[in-house]
C-alpha cells in the first residue's frame, strides 16, 4: 500500500538552522535532481528533529518540478510487511515490479533492518537496480550506518557510497524560530518574552520543543489574561502559577484546519476529472476556443502556474474575450520568466517565490525584482543625537573617548575592533552611536548600528523566512558595524557563530568594528572562545563611574541648560552625592528640580539636601564662601577641562532608555 505524501511536510514548512542546514542544502539539490547528485542520500538524527518531514518534502517538490515523476515514500516496517506478504504469497515478481517504475525511492527508519537479513538482502537489490537506472534513493534513521548492527557490509558500503548527513538537535535561535512559526500557524498570539522562555529549555527534538508550545496555547487559551513570561518559566518547569489549577484546555481551531491528506488529494482528483471533462467535451464539439483553455490549463498548470484566471474563464459560456483573455496570460508568464531570471542573478533565494508562478501577481513580483535591484535594506544607523559634542570627557572615561576618535578618523585601521567595557549607565552606548555617527558623517559611509537584542532577533527571522544569505549580505556591505551589549549574544550559539563569520570578513576588509559590553570579553561566560580571542585582540577599553569633576561638569551643564545659570553650591553638592553612572546622576538633578518646581522655589543646596536626605534646609551661609571651602572665581563659574554639550530634549523619557 502506497503512503501518500503528507502536503504540511514540505521545505517551506522546515525551519533551516544550523543543525539541518547541510541535510536540507543536500535534501533541496536531491529534489530538484534526482539520481544526479548524493545517490543514496542518507539522513539520520535522534527522534522528532525532521526525518520524516525532510524524506516527504523531497518527494513534494521533486513532484512539484516534475508532476510525471513517480515517488514512493515507505517507512522499513512497511517495506517489510509488504516483501513479506508478497513471498508468503508466491509473488516476489510482482513486489518488485512496484518498485520498477519508482523515479524517487524514500524510505524511513532502516534501523529496523537489524537481524533481518532476507530483508536487506531485497533491499540492497532493489537499490542497486534502481541506481544502475538513475533513480534516486533517499534513506533515513536513528543512527550512522557504521552504527547499525548485524547489517549486511555490501549494504553499508552502498550507504556510505553516497552522501551520510546528519540532523541535531536546534539550537535556541532554531527553537524560537520554530516556536514562532508554529504560533503564528495556530493563530496564538504571546506576549514578548513567552516564546523566548520556550525557546531557552534545550530539549532534545522538535516533538518535545512543540510539546512545551501545547502547553503554553493550552494554558493560555483558558486563562483570563495573556500569559506572561514568569508565569510560562514556572509552568513549563511543571509548577502552575498560584491560583491557577489544571483544567480541560478548550480546543483551538488550527489555520487550515479540515485539510487532510485524503482531502487535499480528493481535491486533486477533482481537479484532474475535470480537466479530463473538459477535454471530452471539447473533442466531441470541436469548440477551438474551449480547446485551446483547456490545454493551456494543462500545460501551464503542469509547468507549476496558477491558472485560476483560465479556469474561471472556460466556466463561462462563449466569451467574445477568450482568445485575447489566452493570449494576455501567456505573455503574463513570458513575463514572470523574466522577472524570475532576473531574481535568481539578483538574489536566488528570493527566485524561488510563489509569485513568480502566479500570473495574476506580475505587478507584485515587478517590484519584488525592483526592490532587489535597489539593493537591500539599508542596515539600522547610529542616532545622530549622541555625538562627541553631546559627551563629557574625564579621567573615567579618558581611553575610551581618546580611542573612539581616533576611530573615527581611520575606521578600521587603529582600534579594531574596539570594545568599550562598563557597567550600565556610564555612557557606552553615548560613545558607540557617537563613532557610529563620526564615521557616517565624515565618510559618507553605510554605518551598521545595533543592540545584540535586534541582531538575535534578526537572526531568528532569518532562519525562519529562509533569508540568512541576504541578512549576512546586509552587514557585509558597511564601512563599520557597531554592536551593542555584544554580552547578550553569549549562549546563542547559532548568533555567535553569524558573528564569528560576519567579524572574519569585516576585519578582513579592513571594516571597521566597535562593541559595548558590562564585562571584558573573557569574563563574559558562554561567549564563544573564538570570539573572545579576535575581541580581546583589539582595544577592550573600560569606561569607569563617573568622578567627582566628570559627576560636577555635567550637573554644571544640565543646570545651565534647565536654568540658564548653575547655583554652585547646588552643583558642589550633588557632585559630592554618590552615584555610581551617568543615569543616576542624572536622577538626582531631576529630582532637585521636580522638587523645585513642585514648590515653586528655586532649585538650591538646601532644598536638595531636603529631598535628598530629609534634612532641614540649613541656615544660609554669606554668598562669599562656599560649602566646599573653595573659592568662587570672578567670573562667578567653573569652566571644565572639556567643553560639554549634552542633548537631551526631555529627559524625563529618555534618562533610563539612553545613558547605557
């Protein structure tokens, strides 16, 4: 009994990672050519990672490229029964007479051929003949044919003749990855961060990893609010949040759902009786007009084309229109050929989409080809509101801005890359978009700057649309790249090894390369060693808290910018308050000043010991001495070291997002 192929297991359905990547290239090329590249092509992984899936795509679109190819999927049990069957019934002749006319043999779970040497034997035949006819064999299991026991040595000889591949398990961008598209197929819809708490158990298959995604649709689908992060942590752990028991999930109705194999091939068959219909009845009333639609539908439905436009036509009763209707869908397709060879110079990732098989699209894969020859989307730019005016320089962060500028006047060629290192809120992310926007404006370059958050993000996109080809050519097209908290990237090991790559060609080039991150490089843990060599083989430069004169410069500048004058005593005292960044710093300005304002007072000393401490505005000492013992200059200011300009239209919404 034949199976038929499942239609959800196809390659567009197959999310490609770094685990499956060389089986689904080999799996594609087998497809595409059969019996001319990897004959046999051996697949093997532990259990739920997509043998099956990948064995059933194979046969899909090699159908799909030639709809009179013959492709017999059979997993080794039923291989088994059916030799079985076909000796215990004197027909040996004829259970290999099935196999006779077999274009594409797919073959599931030859483990199983362990003690079962009549079998192997038969199997071992048939593959030689269907070889020796070039047809192709594509074969799966549990494990490597060196690894099969008590198998036939002429059988493994014949398996490792041709190409062995194996599947592992995803790593966690291949997991979310998943997790999202099987989501969005089911029309469940999470908040930030569930599906990414999902994604972070390293589950051994994809059974599993769906699994966990069944239990997170299921608890949210009878819970009165979305579940959040924490909540889905604790549920997957196998503890529900408090409060919440188990309960009959209620049934959620999948995109698609109703459309079975048997269907879909119901459909099928439909669809051939009735092209066979209209054939028939074209012949017998020697209607040209009906003829000529009915062969079109054939003969472009076979090529892979839509002809929905035909097919409603040839419905109609004689249309004047026909014959031009005909004629405007065969340019229709002389024109998508061409976009379509055009693509496939372009970007032949993107040549393979549907829209360069439906006739009723062309405009859509016109500017499909248009946007692909303006080149690819620009990559996300530093902000040109932080820049080397805007940032204050001192002995804290004295390396890292002496080596940020000259960055900028030789990108690539001193410094590369940089790292800047310190805690959050010191203003290293100030001096990345700072560079970023230094070396943009002098050179006139393309400038990639980004947090690691949206690079792993993109990184995850990219393996889901099947895009990773043209995300890497994004970022090799710039003149720097320019990566924020580079330490989010550790334990993500399919974005380190993205990063590894995109470094080499950048440094090699010449490009020039800056991150930020809390650690140096080598105390960052789960940081790929490969990349903590090439960071730690450039400037890792630390941005220290800010001290007293740096915390004092910028309150001078920020009271100046709010009041247009600083008090003094005012400044000297928040100078000497603790504040271990920029961000904290910046509180307890803003919070002198809320103050003030709220009572209607001028912002002074003695308030901001108020608020600050609680204490009672001391008694106001003569204008000519200072708290700090230090004498006021004629001019009635203190002029810092560097000059300071610092941009910050509201600081009420900015002062936590920026300063990092």
């Amino acid at each position: 009994m034949t199976v038929e192929l499942n239609p959800r297991f196809s390659f567009d359905s197959f999310v490609v990672g770094s685990a499956n990547q060389l089986a689904v290239t080999a799996a594609r090329s087998v497809a595409e050519s059969p019996g001319t590249a990897y004959n046999p092509l051996f697949v093997y992984s532990a259990t739920g990672l997509g043998k099956t899936h990948l064995l059933m795509a194979i046969g899909q679109t090699a159908k799909q490229l030639s709809p009179r190819l013959h492709a017999e999927y059979l997993t080794l049990d039923e291989f088994v029964e059916a030799y079985h069957t076909a000796v215990a019934a004197g027909q040996s002749d004829a259970f290999r007479n099935r196999f006779a006319g077999v274009d594409v043999l797919l073959v599931d779970d030859v483990q199983f051929l362990t003690n079962r040497r009549e079998t192997q034997a038969e199997l071992l035949r048939l593959i030689s003949h269907l070889q020796s006819q070039g047809k192709q064999v594509v074969l799966t299991s549990d494990r490597p044919p060196s690894e099969l026991n008590d198998l036939d040595e002429r059988l493994i000889a014949r398996f490792d003749g041709g190409l062995v591949v194996d599947i592992g398990a995803p790593d966690y961008e291949t997991r979310l990855a998943i997790l999202r598209r099987r989501a969005e197929e089911r029309g469940s819809v999470f908040v930030d961060g569930v599906l990414e708490t999902a994604a972070g158990f390293e589950l051994g298959n994809v059974r599993e990893l769906l699994g966990l995604l069944n239990r997170l649709v299921a608890f949210q689908a009878v819970s009165e609010a979305p579940l959040a992060p924490d909540a889905a942590q604790a549920l997957l752990e196998g503890d529900l949040p408090e409060g919440a028991a188990p309960a009959t999930p209620r049934p959620t109705r999948r995109k698609g759902a109703g459309s079975t194999p048997a269907r879909a091939k119901a459909a099928t068959d439909e669809f051939a009786d009735f092209l066979s219909d209209v054939t028939h009845t074209v012949t017998e009333q020697v209607e040209v007009w009906r003829s000529r639609l009915g062969k079109g539908i054939l003969k472009w439905d076979a090529e892979g084309y839509r002809t929905a436009r035909l097919e409603e036509l040839i419905q109609q009763d004689v249309p004047a229109s026909a014959e031009h209707v005909l004629q405007a869908f065969e340019r229709d397709i002389e024109r998508l050929r061409g976009l379509q060879q055009a693509m496939e110079r372009i970007d032949p990732d993107r040549a393979s989409d549907p829209v360069f098989h439906d006739p009723d699209r062309v405009d859509e894969a016109v500017d499909l080809v248009e946007a692909a020859e303006r080149g690819l989307a620009p990559p996300p730019g530093p902000s040109p509101a932080w820049s080397f005016d805007g940032f204050v320089g001192g002995d804290a962060n004295k390396v890292a801005l002496t080596a940020a500028r000259a960055v900028v006047k030789q990108p690539g060629k001193r410094y590369n890359p940089l790292v800047l290192v310190g805690p959050t809120g010191v203003g290293k992310t100030h001096l990345l978009h700072a560079i970023g926007h230094g070396i943009a404006e002098r050179r006139r370059q393309r400038v990639a700057c980004l947090p690691a958050q949206q690079l792993l993000d993109e990184v995850v996109r990219a393996i889901d649309e099947e895009h990773v080809d043209r995300w890497r050519s994004q970022f090799r097209n710039v003149t720097a790249f320019l990566l924020d908290d580079v330490h989010l990237l550790a334990g993500k090991d399919r974005s380190q090894e993205e990063m590894f790559h995109l470094f080499n060609f950048l440094a090699d080039a010449n490009r020039q390369i800056v991150f930020t991150a809390l650690l140096p490089p080598r105390d960052v843990p789960g940081l790929d060693e490969r990349l903590v060599s090439r960071l730690e083989g450039g400037l890792v430069a630390t941005i220290g808290p800010p001290d007293r004169d740096l915390r004092r410069a910028i309150i001078v500048r920020k009271l100046e910018e709010r009041l247009g004058t600083a008090d003094e005593e005012l400044a000297d005292y928040l100078a000497a308050r603790p504040a271990d960044s920029l961000r904290a710093l910046l509180g307890l300005v803003q919070r002198v000043l809320g103050g003030a304002d709220a009572q209607g007072v001028a912002p002074s000393a003695g308030l901001a010991r108020e608020l600050i401490e609680g204490a009672a505005p001391p008694r106001r000492r003569p204008a000519a001495v200072r708290t700090s013992g230090v004498v006021v200059s004629p001019s009635g200011g203190v002029q810092s070291r560097e000059k300071m300009v610092w941009y910050w239209p509201d600081p009420s919404e900015r002062l936590i997002e920026e300063l990092t």
